[in-house]
C-alpha cells in the first residue's frame, strides 16, 4: 500500500468528525502493521473495490462511539445499543465515502458496513496485506483508523486462486 | 435481499469445502436477520460492491477453522494463530469470490477480507440491512454463513449521504 493512499483516509476522518459532530480531531503516529490491531470497543468495517481492493476499520473507545451517537441522533446514550451500531457503521460509511473521491483514479465503490463490538475483538488483515493505521485523539476519547489497500496488479494472487475454482 | 441471491453463496461453501477442503456440508434452516448474528469463534468478513452492494460474514467453531487450516496447510494447528487467521480469510475469499460468479448481472467485486477473533465478537450489519443466514454442520463443528446484499436503487441513501458532504 502506497504511503500517500493514507491521506485522503485521515483528511475523511477529521472532516466527517468536524463537519458531522462537531469534534476535532487530533491526530496522532501512523504506524504499519499487517497482523492484528489493538481494536477498541467498536468497530467499523467497510470494504472498498474497484482498481484497488481494499478494507477501512475505525475503532472507537466507547466513550467516542457514545459521544457520537448523543450528536447524531440527538439523545442521551448510555449503552452500546442498535443505535450506537448503526451510527458507528454510518461513520464509516461516510469516512470511506470521502476517502474514495480522494482516490479517484482507484474508481472503488464501497461496500457494506459491518460493525463489531465485544471486549477484546480482534481485526486482522492477514499476513500478506500491509496496512496503515493512525490514532486520533479527541474531547471523547481516542480512535484509530486502519486502512489496507491493494492496488489491481497485487491482488493477482486471491483472485487466482478464486477463478481457478470456477 | 432477494432471498434466491442466498443460493449461490450456499453453493459456494459447499463447494469450496468439499473441493479444498474434502469436507462435506450440510446445510440447516435459513434464518432472516438484521441485527447482530450469533458468531462463533473466529469469523472471516468480505465486502462485495458492484450493482450491488454487500458483505458476506462466514463464522466459523474453533475446530472447524482449525481443521480447515490444517488441511490447507499440511500441519498440525492447535491454536488460533496467524496461520488459521490467513486460512480463515482466504476461504471467505473464495466463497465470496466463487458467490459472485453465479450473480453475473450483479457485476460485483471483492474488497479485501478481514478476520474476527475474540471470543464473544458479535458482527452487526445495521438496522437498515436484511441479511440472509445460514448455519452448516459438518464432521468438525458449525459454522454460520450470514450475507446482506442490497441492490443498486436501493443504496441510494447512504450513498447520497456521503455524496452531500463530499
């Protein structure tokens, strides 16, 4: 994954965090990783595809993800509920959503959210996808977006060994 | 959810585990869910975008995962480690990949897969999102497979808001 594909990512998530909930967002050390993250109490998934394939995850403390949700819907939230879940995934949504335009010749289309919650989940992208992750900090609590991108000449391999089989 | 877009993922899995696998699933009563499935030890996640978007959850025992592993690798694995991790997210790959090619008209393609472990992980897809589950047995265990696809016309609202703030 190119070093620079992480920019329009970071610039999303400050911006979908400034202009939808009025929170600004510190950023913290862009740190490499291929394995497992250090996930927090929330998180969401959105895959990308099109000339690149790839994966968003935004982990939220549940501080964050409770604060966000207050904003977003306007009511006091006090558990991780349905409405928490579908605010985290509509963040995420947005996060890729604006990302993307910024990565306009990859041509992706994202796809569903998905979000996970319980202690100590894990995310992993697998051995052989690079990917990069920056924690952000902010009134609430702490973040940390990771994104994997594979443009189309690496992602030879999978795809091989799916049409192999068809 | 069309409830006939199930079928090729159905397939699919049956496929793919009895072609790398040697192993033969049979499959249980569908289940229509939009929260959060029950999710099993460790669970590979794909994004599908195209005419249609959508993400395919497979959730897998402990033992069928480590089984599985077992085979794709030619070694004993009695823990759920980075190789299980890889072998997990590559048989989700191939469900996905495989799925897609029976839903030619939806002209999907796969974003790249990511893993859940953690015991208790729960994997929502939203309110708003109908998805499709299926649970399998087979010699080693269970495993659920859960998918939510949502055609072209019926995207628009998430999509329109992430558009309005680009």
């Amino acid at each position: 994954m190119k070093a620079e594909y992480i920019n329009p990512f970071v610039s999303a998530a400050a911006e979908v965090f400034s202009t939808m909930l009025q929170c600004e967002l510190t950023r913290g050390k862009l740190t490499i990783g291929n394995g497992a993250q250090p996930t927090m109490d929330i998180s969401g998934i959105i895959g990308l595809s099109g000339r690149a394939t790839g994966t968003v995850v935004l982990s939220l403390d549940r501080a964050v993800a409770l604060s966000a949700t207050e904003i977003l819907l306007s009511q006091k939230c006090t558990t991780i509920d349905g409405d928490v879940i579908d605010a985290v995934g509509e963040l995420t949504n947005m996060v890729a959503g604006r990302a993307k335009a910024g990565l306009e010749h990859l041509a992706m289309s994202l796809a569903l959210p998905t979000v996970i919650t319980g202690k100590n989940h894990v995310i992993s992208f697998g051995s052989a996808t690079q990917t990069l992750a920056i924690p952000f900090t902010c009134e609430w609590g702490g973040l940390v977006l990771e994104v994997g991108l594979v443009e189309e000449a690496e992602v030879a391999p999978a795809e091989l060994a799916a049409a192999s089989m068809a």
